[in-house]
C-alpha cells in the first residue's frame, strides 16, 4: 500500500474535484456548481484521514463515482451530489437527517437507499444476501438514481480491484457477472457492461485475458486499414446523399471473444466477425429517424453483400432496454489474394445512439424528466411480483431475479397480428400467460404455426401462436420445470399455493419429529444439517420432498448431529483406515493445494457440470460440511454460486506432484482418408501416451466426426495432444468438451 504524504494527499483530491467539475460543465445539464462543491467539501470533512486499502485518501473513491454518474451515465447535480455523498452515514457519524437539512429530501433519500444497500450485494449468509438484494430492487419505484449510482460504485470497486484479496476478488467479480453485468445490460448502460464483463474476465482469468489482450493489440492494426478500406465507398455514397454522420470503428472486446469462442467452440483466428462499425446519422427534417436508418442499410448492403441470417431489427421493435438500431452483417473482399471478411455494421441516430451508451439516463432527457419505457415498466412490475412472493427460497430469488434480467428476446404473434416479446427459449405456456392469467391456467397445447405442440413447446421469433384451452385443465406442478418467464412460474406458484404451504409444513413437522427422536433441538443448525446431507440449498423445497416421500429420513443416523460446531472455512471430515486418520483444513486467507488423498477419501470432488482437470484454473465450494466440490474457474454454475453463496467458496490449486488421472472427452473434426484413425490414435497412445477409454468415429460425405473418451493427467497434456493432432494432415479442429 502507497502512503502519501499530506501535500500529496490534498493535491491528488483537488485534481480529481477538478476534473470532476470540468466533466459536469461540459454536461448539457442545468449546473448548479455550488451545491456540487458544498456536497464535495461535506463529504471530504466526513472521511478525513481514511484511506482505502490501495492507500488513496477515502474520498478519492466518491469523487471517481460521481464523475462516471456524470461522464459516463450522464446523470446531473442531484446523482453527483448523492454519490459524493453515498457512504457518508455508513462510514461516519453523520445522519439522513443531517444530509436533509443541508441538501433536502431527494439527495437524502438517495443517500439512505445507497446506504441501505452498502457494502456486497452477498454478505455474510444467505438471508443477508437475499436481504441486502431487496433492498437493491425495492429502490427502483422510489427513484431508480439510486441502482444506477450503486452500479456506477461496482464499477469503480471493479476497476480497483487490484487492492483486494484473491478470494476477495473471486466473490466480488461473482457477483459482478451474475448481477451486476446483466443489470447495467438492463438499464441500457452497454459501455458500462461491457467494461465489467472485461474486468471479470481479468481477474477470474488473468492468463487468457492477457493472451487475448496481447493477441487484439496485434490484430488491431491490419483490421483498421481492412475497416478504412471498406468505409471509403460507404463514405462517398453517404455524402452524395447529403447524409450526416459520425463513423466509429470497433473489434470485439476480450470477453466478447472469449464467449464466442467458448460458444462456438473456434480459436481465435476462426472468429469471422472481429470487426464493427458503428454508423451514427443526424437527424433530417425530411425524414423519421427510422427512415434514415433504412436508407442507409440500403447504401450499405448496396456496397456488400448482406448474410442472409444476421440482419437484426430493432427500430420497429426495441429492446427491452430502449435500445434501437439496426444490425447487418456484410462480406468485405479480400485484398490481393487474401480471403473475405464478415463486418458488422451496427446502424443508429444520435438519439439512439445516445439512449444506447447512457441507458435510461437519456430517456429522462427525450422524455422531459419521465422515463417512458413500457418494456422498462414491464420488466419491473415482474420484478415486484418476485419481490412479493410468499414462501420464496433466498437462493431461489437471486436465482430467479438474474433470469428475469435476461434481455435476450423473441417476438412472437397472437392469431390477430399483434405482437408479443417474451424471453428466448420462451414456451406456449409462458405465451398463454402472457396474454391472461385464465388462459394460462386452462392451456393444454397450442397452435404454432397452424402445427399442433404441447404447453412446453419452445417459441421462435417469428412464430404464430394460438392457445388450445380446456374448461377442466388446472395448473400442474409440473409445469414450474419448464417455464422460462417469472410471469408465468408466480401465476402457477399463486394457483399451487395452498397445496405447497401444506406440503411444507407437513415436510418440517417431519424434519422436527426426527431431530426430536434424536433429542436434538429444533434450530436452523439442525435442519441444515439434515438438508446438507440430502445436498439441498432449499429449505421449502426440501420439506415439499420430504412430504411427498421422495427422501428417506430414515437414511439420517445420531451421528450427523455429532460435533455440532463447524466452521464454513475451517472443517474435518474423518476417514479411518485402520488407526490412520485423513483430515481436510481449509483456511480463507490460504490458497488449499489439493492432494491425492484428498480426491480418494472423497474430501474434494470435481464437479461433473464442467469436469476440471489438474492445470485448469479453479475455485472451491464448501458443500455441507463435510467436502469441497472443484469447478473450473470460468464455470457458470461456479459464477452463480460465487454470486449467492460467497461465504462458502475457498482458493484451491492442484498440489504439483498430483499424478491422478481424469476422464475427459475431445472432439476431433476434418477431412476423411484412408489410413487417418491409425494415425490418430498412434498419436494418442504412443506418442503422447495415453491410455483412450473409447472411441466414436463417423465419416459423412468425405468429413469425418470423431469423439474421444481418454485418461489425461492434466490440461497440459491435453494442449501437447491438441497440438500433435493438428498437425496430422486432414485433422481440423479438435476441441475438449466439458
């Protein structure tokens, strides 16, 4: 940790209050400098003295949060004011009150919703993460400044977190990518997205992100002279027109690349569309903004050819967040012999563009101070839906809450015409609920297309629906397995409701009466213990399954409840062989290398969703209280539960002289000839040496498909194999699944 010195200290805060000023000036608000300086002076008084952990003074943190409210968010005087402002009452002595006095209701009011939500999202223990979570939601009818100055803190928390801990680091960039990420996606905040997507790649991956970083600085230079070229002729069509524009030029960020690549399954070098430009037109007197747009795709897809399946509009209808444009897709020649490439052009007007980098920041300016955004309104009333749910589990609601922060969508058609958006992978029931609860509740099927299917039937953009309904269909529980839309699950959920209420507490007065025949106490510690050794996370569901007899209490012995006292980082579990004893600690502050007694006495398992293997970047998951299950770092069942349960996860590598081996599965592509399977597996078991479980391969039209089961002793190996196999004549793509 820097110190620095008083003179410095001064100088550093005055520079940054500068540079915040001179972007609230260059704003196009209503400026009120004064009241920004009095909230700047109150709070740099209020945190004299205290630093940060990267030694900076305190305030340097308010002051850099404020500049992205209005720099980059492009929030006024009231959103600066309140994040000068926003740990004030949680770090010192001065009240809500105080603030109201000095400033009045609003920015107090902001400060307190800031205040309720301080610190992580996920705290200490699973209601305190759901508690803090709500409370977070709850502000956005009150005034959604509040979420967006919280998400303007995250990102600042995010591009300092070098000051931080690792498994600090690991927790916070958790919940960064299950909350955080799809929540500034939400608002409209695409920059902002964007940027704490990279972050998290950065520090969940530093290796792979440095690789990709290196890799696009190197590309970078070909591709602008490629995107220079294949401007010039749009260019002139443009100025013939008499069209005004602005042109900007951009190659996908690292972690774009490193989804597509996990996506698709292709190297770097396979990823056809690195390039974007972004075409942005002033406004015609002549014209409506969407005119404009499509008079410029014609120039453009005049110029080059279009792909026939990447046109995306969203003039007509626009993102759940606001956002208009429209996307296209064209193939840009080779130069001198070189092969072609797909760019994208992203196509918007100021204002469109302007809603797209600022969110709903800028409705407020389009919009007089409203924001009017029905899909915006929509999301949220589904929200409080959520919000307002009997009986929900914590995990269940953080769960559900990240789903319904999905902007990914379909449209869909009544049998009328009328349109309908709903999430992807949407079904027919999720579709009859979003016309009438009653319909919903009747449906037994559908029309798609004129072609009968079932409730769960999945929809496509651009299907025509019509629900098939019978007076004596009620809603099964069933149904809740497939429904994608909250929607949907609460009004099936209201329907069941007497039914689960009943069901739960017939499940605990079982769970009670076994902790009772034990001459146990009926406490939280007790219950869980039973719930963690059937593995679930659930409480009402676990006692819905305990009613319905799909567990067997009697499997529970006395012994369970022995050693009544654990820790989350610090546990035993015993494993007697003979008079020899196999015991597991975990400290938090440590890195745990795990061992090779450790994966034979089943204290440490790999987790089957993503099959980690020695040299893979991993983390640790403290499951009940008794083992640690390993997920590959970039996992999506190990981000969720860093979001949700980050009291429980723990560093962990792989112990150097560990020579287990592990099953794995490679997928191996290319051009078919004779004598290609010998040669491969030769490459397997002699030359790299390793022993093959199975394998599958099928010739289609002179390409060959193969699929390969093997025991590798680390990833390492694998990237040796990788290597030898592809340059084998014929040979592809070889990728490992799983």
């Amino acid at each position: 940790m820097h110190q620095y010195t008083k003179e410095e200290a001064d100088k550093m805060i005055l520079q940054a209050f500068d540079d915040l000023q001179i972007a609230y000036g260059a704003s196009n608000h209503k400026h009120k400098f004064e009241l920004v300086a009095k909230a700047f002076e109150f709070a740099a008084k209020a945190h004299a003295g205290v630093q940060r952990r990267n030694g900076e003074p305190y305030i340097m943190h308010p002051l850099a949060v404020a500049k992205i409210c209005v720099e980059e968010m492009g929030l006024g005087s009231t959103s600066i004011c309140s994040a000068l402002m926003h740990d004030v009452v949680e770090d010192t002595e001065f009240t809500v009150e105080d603030i109201a006095d000095m400033f009045g209701d609003t920015i107090a009011n902001i400060v307190d919703g800031l205040t309720k939500i301080s610190g992580d999202v996920f705290q200490e223990s699973v209601s305190k993460q759901a508690e803090n979570f709500q409370k977070l939601i709850l502000t956005i009818p009150s005034d959604i400044r509040v979420i967006m100055i919280k998400l303007a803190d995250r990102l600042h928390n995010m591009r300092t977190l070098d000051a931080m801990p690792a498994l600090k680091q690991q927790k916070i960039t958790g919940e960064t990518i299950f909350i955080y990420v799809p929540l500034a996606e939400r608002l409209g905040f695409f920059k902002i997205k964007t940027e704490l997507e990279n972050l998290c790649l950065k520090y969940q991956q530093p290796k792979l992100y440095q690789e990709l970083e290196e890799k696009i600085t190197k590309i970078t230079p070909k591709l602008e002279e490629k995107i220079d070229g294949f401007l010039i002729p749009i260019k002139e069509k443009l100025d013939r027109r008499g069209i005004k524009y602005n042109i900007i030029k951009r190659i996908k960020s690292p972690y774009s690349i490193y989804r597509k690549q996990e996506k698709k399954e292709v190297n770097f070098d396979e990823i056809y569309d690195l390039l974007a430009v972004r075409i942005i037109v002033q406004p015609q007197e002549d014209k409506s903004e969407e005119e404009l747009c499509w008079s410029v795709f014609g120039i453009v897809t005049s110029l080059y050819p279009e792909h026939p399946s990447r046109t995306r509009n969203w003039l007509s209808t626009p993102k759940a967040n606001g956002y208009q444009a429209l996307h296209v897709t064209v193939m840009r020649k080779g130069d001198k012999g070189e092969i072609g490439s797909w760019v994208e052009v992203q196509i918007r007007t100021e204002k469109m563009n302007e809603i797209a980098e600022r969110g709903l920041a800028a409705h407020w300016k389009y919009k007089n101070g409203i924001v009017e955004n029905s899909e915006f309104d929509e999301w949220f009333l589904s929200v409080k839906e959520l919000l307002s749910t009997e009986n929900i589990d914590t995990v269940e609601f953080v769960d559900k809450f990240q789903m319904n922060l999905d902007t990914k969508e379909i449209v869909v058609f009544t049998p009328k015409g009328d349109i309908k958006k709903l999430p992807q992978n949407a079904t027919v029931l999720d579709f009859a609920y979003s016309l009438h609860t009653d319909l919903g509740n009747r449906c037994i099927g559908g029309k798609v297309d004129s072609r009968l299917v079932p409730v769960s039937e999945v929809l496509k953009s651009g299907n025509q629906v019509e629900i098939l309904t019978s007076k004596t269909q009620q809603p099964d529980a069933s149904w809740l397995d497939f429904v994608k839309t909250h929607n949907a699950m609460s009004k099936i959920r209201s329907y069941l409701r007497p039914e689960v209420n009943e069901l739960q507490k017939e499940g605990a007065e079982k769970v009670n009466r076994l902790l009772s025949f034990y001459g146990q106490k009926v406490i939280d510690e007790n219950i869980d213990k039973v719930m963690n050794f059937f593995q679930y996370e659930k409480r009402n569901e676990f006692f819905v399954d305990v009613a319905r007899q799909k567990i067997d209490l009697t499997q529970v012995s006395k012994s369970l409840f022995q050693n009544s006292v654990t820790s989350i980082f610090s546990f035993f579990t015993k494993n007697i062989i003979g008079k020899k004893e196999h015991k597991l600690k975990i400290n938090k502050k440590e890195v745990y290398y795990i061992t090779k007694d450790d994966m034979a006495f089943n204290l440490v398992k790999l987790a089957p969703c993503c099959k980690p293997i020695k040299g893979d970047e991993i983390i640790g998951y403290i499951e009940g209280n008794n083992h640690v299950v390993v997920h590959k770092l970039d996992c999506n069942e190990a981000q969720r539960i860093k979001a949700t349960h980050g009291n429980k996860i723990v560093l962990v590598d792989w112990q150097k002289d560990m020579d287990n081996s592990y099953l794995i599965n490679l997928s191996i592509e290319g051009i078919d000839r004779q004598g290609l399977l010998r040669q491969i597996v030769k490459v397997i078991s002699e030359d790299i040496q390793i022993n093959i479980k199975n394998i599958n391969f099928s010739a289609i039209d002179g390409a060959f498909y193969g699929s390969i089961t093997l025991f590798a002793h680390s990833n390492d190996e694998i990237e040796r194999l990788t290597d030898k196999l592809l340059k084998i004549n014929s040979v592809k793509t070889v990728k490992r699944v799983g």
